[in-house]
C-alpha cells in the first residue's frame, strides 16, 4: 500500500499540480511569498536573519512552514526584504 507522504511527493512531480495547489493552498503560497521576497531582495537566510535579528535556523523554520508567525514577524520580515505586508479575507465560494 502507498503511503501518503510518498503518493503526495509522486504527484508534486508533476508541474501543473505543483502550480495548483500552491494556488489553494495559503499555507503554502504564504511560504513561496516569503521566499519569493527573500530571493527578489537577493538576500541569504543567514543575511536575512542578521536584519531580523535572529538566526539562520529561525528563518529556515519560518520559510519551511515549521513554525505559525506573528503578524508582526511577518511585518518584519515584509521590512527586511524591501516589500510591504498586506492581509485580505475573501468570501468563500458557496
């Protein structure tokens, strides 16, 4: 039987799912923002970290996912890497 992490890391193979569910999925598209605007700024996580005041690992914990930010760490963040944080709520589709 198929496990699930291993079905999941199958079907991420293929480019177009890839593009959808970071679409739907907010945790994730949160995360490819974080990223996103890291690498824009040209921006190392060690050199990201130094801005933030924090350490290399911190970052690499928020950019995995592995941790629920603050608003005002995204704040921060949005700061360090030269971009500005903006939150929106959107009626859900019914």
């Amino acid at each position: 039987m198929t496990k699930l992490k291993d079905l999941k890391a199958r079907l991420m193979e293929d480019a177009e799912l890839r593009e959808e569910y970071a679409r739907v999925n907010e945790e994730y598209a949160l995360i490819e923002a974080l990223v996103r605007a890291r690498t824009a700024a040209k921006l190392t996580q060690a050199e990201l970290a130094r801005r933030l005041g924090t350490t290399q690992s911190a970052v690499a914990r928020l950019e995995g996912g592995r941790v629920s930010p603050s608003f005002a760490t995204l704040r921060r963040y949005a700061e360090a890497t030269g971009t500005r944080l903006t939150v929106g709520l959107v009626p859900v589709d019914g």
